[in-house]
C-alpha cells in the first residue's frame, strides 16, 4: 500500500509570493490534515479535509488555505509569503475524521521563503 | 500558550537502558494521547497510544503511562536501541475530533549511545 505522498519535496520563493503543496493521501483514507513544523513552534495544526469539505481549522491567517478533491488528494496554498512562512509542511492522511486515530504521514514538503 | 509540553528537548541514554520521555499537558478536555517517532528527513510515525480511561498501554519495548490528576505522561523504552535515536514527539485530542487536530509537544532528540 502506498503511503502518503506529498509534492514537491523541497521549494523556494521569495517574499510575497504564493505557493501550492500538494497532498496524496493512502488510498481509501478520507481524511487529510496538514501541519507546520518550525524548530520554534514545532507541529501546528493548520486545518483537516474530509469528503471535499474543510472540517477543523487550527490558529492560521486567511493566507493559508486549502481545498480537497473527490479522489481526496489535497492541495494547500499560502499566499503573500513571508519569511516567518519557511517551514516543513506535513499531510497527514486518516481513514477516520478528527484527532482520535493514527495519522500517516507523508515525507513533507521543505518551503524555504527569502 | 503551549498546551502539550515536552520540557526536554535532548535526552541521551546508554544502549539496553530505559529510556524515559515526559509530556506534560494542560488541557483538561484532552482525552486521547499519542506518541510520534521522526527520524530526519521523514513524518512522523505513529508510536504507540493511550486513552484516558486507562493510565497503562504496552506495545513490545515501548510503554505509555498517564496520570490525569497530574495531568502528565511518559514513554518507557526498554531496552533502549540505536534504532531508537530520534525526535518523539508527545500529541494530545479530544475524542470525536476536536477544532484543534492533534496538538503536538515540541520534541524530545533521544540519542541512544553505543
């Protein structure tokens, strides 16, 4: 079974432009959230999908968002980059919706803003 | 407001000793606990989980203990392997999901030595 896959793996912009990461879920899983890793913050919850709609959202601006396809891939988009915005975006995909079960992840996707 | 702490961001431990690692939390709706393993250029994968009706889960090396009242748990290697050396992170939900995903500690870099 494949697991989460996540595009690209590494990227650079620079400030003020936009970027979209996208999300490959374990196939038959329904649920995809994704996540922020900083060496400050750690991992934070940016928001989950589930059949095409936005479920949970976690402490984001209206600059980061995200959409889900019927086939449950995902894509997320942040746009007017700032530096603050470099960081590992992580999927994360879930056959259930919420935070109660495991998650897999995928690999990420190294953002780099200058 | 961090409200799943790991006070220890590096723990080193001898091979075929016990590795302990600590979260602390302070989130009393939290009911649900999970433990991660990132290794370096990876997600996380999902470890081992405990729900708050019991305060012991076991899986092989790897034990879970919970403590409401003190609203703090920990992880048990035993025995510690090289394999082990990785960021753990400690991760807390409210069953039936919650707006929040999972909110995850910082992370722990156990190293285990030779």
């Amino acid at each position: 079974k494949a697991g989460v896959t996540q595009t690209p793996r590494y990227l650079i912009k620079t400030r003020g432009q936009q970027v979209t990461l996208s999300c490959s879920p374990i196939s038959g899983h329904r649920s995809v959230s994704w996540y922020q890793q900083t060496p400050g913050q750690g991992l934070q919850f940016l928001f989950e999908y589930f059949s095409e709609t936005q479920r949970n959202k976690g402490n984001f601006p209206g600059r980061f968002s995200g959409r889900q396809f019927s086939n449950s891939r995902s894509e997320m988009n942040v746009s007017t980059l700032e530096l603050g915005d470099s960081a590992l975006y992580l999927c994360a995909s879930s056959p259930t919706l919420g935070g109660t079960g495991e998650l897999f992840f995928g690999e990420g996707s190294r953002l780099t803003v200058l | 407001d961090q409200q799943v702490k790991q006070n220890s961001p590096s723990l080193s431990v001898q091979e075929g000793r016990i590795s302990i690692l600590n979260c602390d939390y302070t989130n009393s709706m939290f009911d649900y606990f999970l433990w991660y393993k990132k290794y370096p250029a990876e997600g996380p994968t999902f470890l081992i989980s405990i729900s708050s009706i019991k305060d012991k889960n076991e899986d092989g090396r790897f034990t879970v203990f919970l403590n409401k009242s003190a609203k703090h748990l920990s992880l048990h290697i035993v025995p510690s392997q090289p394999g082990d050396s990785a960021v753990y992170f400690c991760a807390a939900s409210r069953s039936g999901g919650g707006a929040d995903g999972l909110t995850f500690g910082k992370g722990t870099h156990l190293i285990i030595q030779p």
